[in-house]
C-alpha cells in the first residue's frame, strides 16, 4: 500500500496527510488533493485573510483538503456528495484533527448567513456552479470575501462570465502549478431566482423525469441508460429490488412501469441525485411512493447481507475529476454481498471496460444480454 499523500501546512510548518475516500480502492495514485487546494490555502495564508475564529463557507471539498488546513476556525463545508463528507471525516481521523469546528451540509440545504469568507471549489457542472453561485448571492452579504479555485484550463472566458454575472465584478490571478484564483466583490443589487429542475419526457416507458442541478445527463436520457432500460429482462420474477448508481431513477422507475408489485430502493452518493429520483417517483407513481426507499450512500455500506432479489446498476467510471474504476469494483462486491442466493446483479457499461471480468470473478458467471457499438448490458447470478 502507499503512503497517504502530503499536503503541506506552510504557515504551521505542518503536513497533512490525506487519502481519497474510499481508502481501499485501487488505484492509490489518485490524489486527495489538488494544485487548486494547495494555491487557495497559500494565497489565504500569505494575505492573512483570516482573524480568530473566522466563518469560513467551503464549497466542494473534495476529500477534505480545504477543511483540514482551517480546522482552527468555524468551518461549514457544503457538498453534493455524501462520499466527501465521509472523506473528510476519514481525514481528520487519520490527521488525529477535531472535528469540532466542521458543520457538514448538503446541496440542498439553507446555507448560513454569518459567512465572512468563502473558499470555493469550482465544480465540473455548471447547472450546480450557477445554482451554487445563485444561493450564495442570495444568501451572503456584500463584503464577504469570495476566492475560487480551478485548473487554470478549466478556467475559461465563459466561466468568469458566470462569475461575473451571478456574484459581481470577477478578477483572476497569475497561474501557479496549473492553477488558478477567481476573485469576485459580492453585489446584490440584482436578485436571481434559483433555477428550477429540468423537466423531459421519454415515451417509452412514458414518463416525466425531473433533474436537480447536479444529476447526471439532466437535459435527456443518456444513451447507456436508453441501452439499459431496453434490456431489463423479466423484472417481474423479482419482489425487492435495487437501483444501485440510480442517479434520477430513470431505471428504477422503469422497473416500477412494468413491475408495480416491486418495492425498489434508490440508492446513489449524490444527494441531488437521490432528491431527484424521489420526486420523479411521486410524481410518475404516487401510489407506489410507499414501496419505495430513497438512500444517500456510498454504494451498498451497511445494508444486510442476503436481503434483496435482484440489482440493477449503471456504474460511473469516474470519480470527481479523475477517471477509475475503483466506484464500479465496489458496487459489484457489494452487490455479491448483498444478493440473496440466485439473485442477480445486471449492469450497463461501455464495451471496453472489461466489467464481465470484473463480475465473472466475483460471481463465478457473466453473462451479455444484448450490446451494440458502445455499450454491453451484462448479467451475473449469484449462486
């Protein structure tokens, strides 16, 4: 196993040692931290922005880079993933730092208004990056002080125009190690409203989908899913079910269309996701509302072994900015886990990533129900 990566405290002379969460994955060359982390912390350190105790508001903390170098102040970390939140609690263990000072929040909660300083981490999606931008408008004083951080190349003349546009005037700074700053002077003289979900219809089965900001393929159904949606199988044979990855429940809901008999759990790491495939539910099946659970969690953790029928999984292939396929390892050992016995775990994926091997290891059998150029679904059972 490697050495945890070292982040570097300048000020105290200190160094944190931080890991991705989940800690087993594979791929232990991925870091817990960033170029962008590493030139927000030095900027605030050599400015002195910060007096005692200062509330500090930090937006997509990836694995707790940003958090664990202010501990000593009042900190609120706002993220969309609840595998974050995890990282970072899983950091400040491993550091042996409180957690004291650390307010968690989701992305669908009120942010605090007693906020002198924002830290934030811009996001891959930008419907999130406007509807972050927008609550913190809506939410924060003028004076707070705002710096944003990225990859220099991910910041872009269109970027700074949503910064400009939603918070106020925006700067840059000088690049360093690839990475950027935006600083933006907070002006509410204009109020935005918060976007609404984006609303589509698909035909077959008919259903009206609705997507929170960041939900995977939020403007239509992504052709994986379509792939996958095509080729369920007889879903009647199976009483409790889960979507595993669901992100709006679009296979859940599904399932639901030709198996209203089904009690089905929703189970994916975004909160917004989750949000999403519960109000699609209510709103496609209000009388099966009842037979349905709606889960934020890091794919199966904790649920009893041995305790559903069948399981139905388009995995991700990446996790926050880096591409891995650790996620979908997971998922699958944890769907063998549990599986009751001759259940079955059936899965979407893009024809080169090899996930039969992945199963066939696991399960002891694979077997490809349909594919076309790009995507496989692909079905084990466990014996």
């Amino acid at each position: 196993m490697l050495s945890p990566f070292i982040f570097k405290h300048h000020q105290e002379n200190k160094n944190l040692f931080l890991e991705r969460f989940p800690a087993n994955q594979v791929n232990r060359s991925l870091q817990a931290w960033d170029a962008a982390d590493e030139y927000i912390c030095n900027y605030v350190e050599q400015e002195q922005l910060f007096t005692s105790n200062t509330n500090i508001l930090i937006f997509n903390d990836s694995f707790g880079a940003l958090s664990a170098n202010f501990k000593d102040h009042c900190v609120t970390t706002v993220t969309d993933s609840i595998i974050s939140h995890q990282g970072l609690v899983h950091n400040f263990e491993l550091n042996h730092l409180p957690l004291d000072n650390i307010t968690c929040i989701t992305s669908l909660e009120a942010l605090p208004n007693n906020v002198s300083v924002v830290l934030y981490k811009v996001p891959k999606n930008k419907a999130l990056l406007i509807e972050q931008l927008i609550n913190i408008k809506n939410s924060l004083k003028e004076g707070t002080i705002f710096i944003a951080a990225d990859k220099a190349k991910n910041i872009q003349k269109t970027t700074l125009a949503i910064f400009e546009k939603y918070l106020g005037n925006t700067t840059t700074s000088l690049a360093v190690k690839k990475a950027r700053l935006i600083f933006c002077q907070l002006n509410n003289s204009q109020h935005y409203e918060v976007p609404k979900p984006t609303t589509w219809e698909i035909s077959t089965p008919k259903l009206t989908l609705s997507n929170l900001a960041n939900v995977f393929a939020r403007e239509k159904l992504d052709i994986g899913a379509r792939h996958f949606i095509q080729n369920l199988g007889d879903v009647n044979k199976y009483k409790e079910i889960i979507d595993l990855g669901c992100g709006n429940g679009i296979v859940g809901l599904s399932i639901l269309a030709q198996h209203p008999q089904a009690n089905i759990t929703f189970v994916d790491e975004s909160y917004m996701a989750v949000a999403s495939a519960k109000l699609n539910v209510e709103n496609n099946f209000p009388d099966l509302v009842s037979q349905c659970q709606f889960i934020t969690n890091d794919c199966l953790h904790n649920f009893d072994s041995d305790s559903v029928d069948a399981i139905f999984c388009n995995p991700p292939f990446h996790q926050q900015n880096a591409v891995t396929d650790h996620i979908a390892w997971q998922m699958f050992k944890d769907s063998y886990k549990v599986l009751r016995k001759k259940g079955e775990l059936r899965i979407v994926g893009n024809r080169q990533l090899g996930y039969h091997i992945k199963m066939k290891r696991l399960f002891g059998n694979n077997t490809l129900i349909a594919s076309d150029n790009k995507f496989v679904t692909l079905s084990s059972i466990k014996k």
